[in-house]
C-alpha cells in the first residue's frame, strides 16, 4: 500500500491511522572528509579575506559542529591556507 499523497509505502497500522510512524527517507550519510570539505567552502565563503586567527575561530567551532576532531597543527595551518 502507498500513501496517496507522497506515494511511499506504507505498513498496515500506518495506512489504518494515516499517520507516519517511521523516516520516509533514510538520511544521507556523510564521510568525515566530506564534512571537512562542506566546513572549508563555507569558511571560505563566509570569511574571505579576513585574518587567520579569525578564519580560525570559526573553523574550531564549526568543526567541532560537524563532530570533526583534527589537532591544533591541521587547524591553524588550514585557517592560515583559506586566509590566502
């Protein structure tokens, strides 16, 4: 059976209730590399042409966000990198 609406199938409690009981879509799984790169373009875009120790304020805190750890060294010399 399938929701009319969405077309996804349903089970039968769900098409007896109408209501979603799971995740239509699995979600997307990412690779930690992956992250560092989403983390990088939008550092770069966000922050162009600021100072390093700016640039890397913020990537500590959006690397800690994506749940990636990389050591002071690979930090402030990636913040020096996107300061040109």
């Amino acid at each position: 059976m399938t929701d009319s609406a969405h077309g996804f199938p349903v089970d039968g409690a769900e098409a007896a209730s109408g209501a979603q009981t799971e995740p239509a879509l699995a979600q997307n799984e990412t690779t930690e590399d992956e992250r560092l790169d989403g983390v990088v373009v939008q550092t770069r875009a966000d922050l162009g042409g600021q100072d390093a120790a700016t640039i890397e304020q913020a990537l500590r805190s959006r690397l800690n966000d994506a749940g990636i750890s990389m050591d002071d060294d690979e930090i402030a010399a990636l913040a020096r990198d996107l300061a040109g």
